[in-house]
C-alpha cells in the first residue's frame, strides 16, 4: 500500500481530511531541512528529539487502545508512537505541533477527570471508555469548526495512529493481507463478511 492509498482510507474511517495530508504527499521535510534549504548555517549538532521516549511510550498505549492487540497485533506492536513523533515534527504545522504536544497534557488531564487517575494507571476498559468520549467530542467539533479554528489533538492521535500502523510491516502483513508481487488486475474478487481488505492493490 502506498502512501497515498493509505491517507485516503484512513480519511474515509474518519469522514474527512487527514490533518497533514497535503504535506505527507508532498514534502515532509524537518525543521532542520528546512532552514538549510533557506541557506541556514549546518549545524553538527544532533537533532533534539521531538518526544521524548516517556511520551513515545505512552502515545503507543493510546494507540494500543485504539486498535488493541486481539487475532492480529496491534498499534504497539508497530510502534505508532515512533511513528507520531516523526510525523508530527517533519509534516505538522508549528500550530498544530503545539496542540498535539498539548493534547498530551489535556488527555492526561481528561482521564484524571474522568477515572480519578492518569491513563497508564486505569485500566482497559477506563482507557476505552475515555478514549470514545474523546472521539465522540472530536468528531462533535469537527462538525462546526471553521477552516481558521484549531484541530483537534485527538483527531491527530487517531488518524497517525491508523496511518501509522496500516502502513507498518505489522499492520499491512498481519491485519491486512499483502501480496508482496501482486498479479494480473481482477476488478471482481470473491469476498465474504469478515474477511481481511487487501494492503496491496
């Protein structure tokens, strides 16, 4: 599955635009590139990463929770929250990296209000039960935000974590089937409720 196959399912599961998609189409690029391109001064610094490990842990739980481990691996076997960190430092905009960095705290914040604990200490089923109200608010907000009003932070978490696994080795060769050589192009193939969409095309 190509990028742009996966942008677009996942942008039907969640009735819109993925935030970003015009970027991660285009030219996902880092900070550091880019002021290079502006003919900024090369630094032999390393980069500072954009999460740390702790957060990178704890946005694979929540991506865990979002597509749990069941028949097939889930999102933590794919590491999503590596995947976050990069996508959202190289194809974000710097507004909507401030929201997600913030939306790390307001979901923190949202289940100490809600199970009178922080996430990684409730249990699956207060996760879940957090995590559907939080999709049910984003998706409420969708409804009547303008094109200048901010985006949502779980609406970002959400998409990257289904982008991020749907396009890993786990998630195109365990959850979907994948031939690695696809043959000749057959329009109508059998298919029967319950059985697996392809990741290959």
């Amino acid at each position: 599955m190509n990028r742009r196959d996966a942008l677009a399912r996942v942008a039907i599961l969640m009735g819109g635009a993925v935030i970003g998609g015009d970027y991660f189409l285009t030219s996902c690029s880092s900070p550091s590139e880019e002021k290079e391109k502006k003919g900024a001064a090369k630094t032999t610094k390393e980069e500072k990463p954009f999460l740390k490990q702790d957060q990178v842990a704890y946005l694979n739980e929540v991506g865990e929770t979002i597509l749990p481990t069941t028949a097939t691996p889930g999102a933590k076997a794919a590491d999503v929250g590596s995947f976050m960190a990069v996508m959202v430092r190289d194809c974000y905009k710097p507004e909507d990296q401030k929201i997600f960095l913030k939306g790390l705290d307001d979901l923190e914040q949202a289940s100490k209000k809600k199970n009178g604990k922080g996430f990684l200490e409730s249990d699956t089923a207060q996760r879940t039960a957090l995590l559907r109200a939080l999709d049910e608010e984003q998706k409420n907000y969708a409804k009547t935000k303008t094109l200048e009003a901010p985006n949502h932070y779980f609406r970002m978490i959400k998409e990257l974590t289904m982008l991020g696994y749907f396009t890993s080795e786990v998630g195109s060769t365990k959850a979907l089937r994948y031939l690695p050589v696809p043959g000749k192009y057959e329009g109508c193939v059998p298919y029967k409720k319950g059985d697996r969409a392809w990741a290959t095309t």
